[in-house]
C-alpha cells in the first residue's frame, strides 16, 4: 500500500484508527475457546465488526506464534481476512544482521504478504534496509515507546544532550523514505511527540498506548498529525477485550466507533 492510499483510507472513514490484534487464547470470551480454532473465530468476529472505522489492522505475532504451527496457519487466516483497502502491520519487532532480516522481510512481505513490519533499530542499517527493498512495502521503526523500560536507553543523553531516540530517527533517514518508513512513538509521552514531529515531519507515525495505557488521543493529534494526518493510532485492549461474554463483537464496535468520531472531529480541526 503507497502513502496516498493510506491517506486515501484515513479521508474516506474519517479514521486514522489502527485495531491491535492482541489474540490472547487466556483473555478471549470462553464460549470460543470450543470452536476448532478459537483465536481465528475471535479475530474474525473482530475484524466483522470493527472494519468500518479501522484503516489499519496490527496483529500481534507473539500471540499467534506462541501456539506454535497451528498458531502460523491461524495469522495467515487472519490476515487473509483483512479487507484489501485496510493497511496491515505484523507487530514482530525483528532485526537482525542482514541476511536474516531479508528472510524476515520475505516471511512477512511475501509468504503472509503484511503492508509492513515494525522492526527494532539497535543493530543498525544492516538490520533494517533488508526489510525496505519491497516495493509498496513499509517499515514502522521503533523510535520512543510506550513502555516503562523504554527510559532504560531511549532518553539517555550524549555529549551534546541529544537523546538516544533522536539520533535513530536522524540516522534512520538515510534508510528510507516518507513513503516507505514510519515510526513508532507512544501515546503516554505527549509532549515528546511534539519534539519526533520537529525532526521527521513528513513520516507517518504509529501510536500505542491510548486507551488501555491512559495516552490522550488529542494529544497525539495536538503534536502529532501533519497535513496528509501522519497518524496511525492503536487501540487493542480497549476495543477487542471490550466485552468478556458472547457480544465482545458488539462491543468492540461499539469501541471502535467511539474513538472513530474522535478522530474524525480531530482530523476537521487539524486537515
């Protein structure tokens, strides 16, 4: 998927809404857990019910490669499932030197066929540009995340007080392109997406933490959206564990629209 169909997605739904695939075989509604292939049953009601406002859809690949082969069958089933028109991020966070992370990028460009990766940037060039060698084909870089740990060595200053965070989103910029690179950047730090914006204008963003981890989805829009809106915001959670019982479908709709009129009043206020 090119950049200006994604925008094209985000101006026809009026949504820059992500749905986070976050399969847990303990958490999903019991009364699945006797269908043939509970996981696949409960994305597929998901996605049923929450297509008409997501623009993007990120399964999480540990919850599917934790059951092992049939855990693969299931993603691929999954994916499969996704509407064409709706962009899709295998969350694996791979990376690592060069021939391995061109058989990742194989794996999930090809085999599974995902829009994108989100990739880890610690070992450097040799461990991302594998995966930007695909045509129409994204990589969504870790760069400032939601997570606790993540002040463990994102925030660490060098000698010119220059945190570690932006020297990767500096020097990823000679990897790629606008049209070919996104970033993560956590809903839970407001004000420093602000400073991300400052040194990657144009990239799009993709945006955890709002919703279940407490992030502000107007703040995210305040400093985060661009002109072509350069948001992609994850919700999982708060959408597909919505409801515990036999209408989680119904809920997570329910959910799902509730962030999308956000975003559509937000993106009449900033486009």
């Amino acid at each position: 998927m090119t950049r200006a169909e994604l925008f094209s997605q985000i101006q026809k739904k009026s949504s820059f809404l992500c749905v986070g695939l976050d399969a847990d075989i303990h958490k999903i509604p019991k009364h699945l857990k006797h269908e043939p292939d509970p996981i696949f049953s409960f994305c597929r009601e998901i996605i049923e019910e929450t297509a008409d406002y997501a623009v993007a859809y990120k399964p999480n690949i540990a919850f599917f490669e934790a059951l092992g082969p049939k855990g693969w069958e299931t993603l691929e089933k999954v994916n499969e499932l996704i509407p064409e028109e709706i962009f899709t991020i295998a969350d694996a966070k791979r990376g690592d030197i060069g021939n391995t992370s061109k058989l990742y990028a194989k794996a999930f460009f090809e085999k599974m066929d995902f829009d994108s990766v989100t990739v880890a940037p610690y070992m450097g060039a040799d461990s991302v540009t594998p995966f930007l060698d695909f045509e129409d084909k994204w990589v969504i870089l870790l760069a400032l995340t939601s997570n606790a740990g993540s002040m463990d060595f994102q925030l660490i200053k060098d000698e010119n007080g220059k945190p570690l965070y932006q020297t990767v989103l500096e020097k990823s910029q000679e990897w790629g392109t606008p049209e070919n690179l996104m970033y993560v950047v956590g809903a839970t730090r407001g004000e420093l997406i602000g400073e991300v914006r400052k040194v990657v204008p144009e990239n799009f963003f993709l945006v955890p933490g709002v919703g279940a981890q407490g992030g502000s989805l107007a703040d995210v829009a305040k400093y985060g959206m661009n002109s072509t809106c350069g948001l992609l915001v994850n919700s999982s959670r708060g959408i597909i564990y919505a409801s515990g019982e036999k209408d989680f479908g119904i809920a997570a709709r329910r959910e799902a629209k509730k962030l999308q009129e956000e975003m559509a009043g937000l993106l009449d206020k900033y486009l």
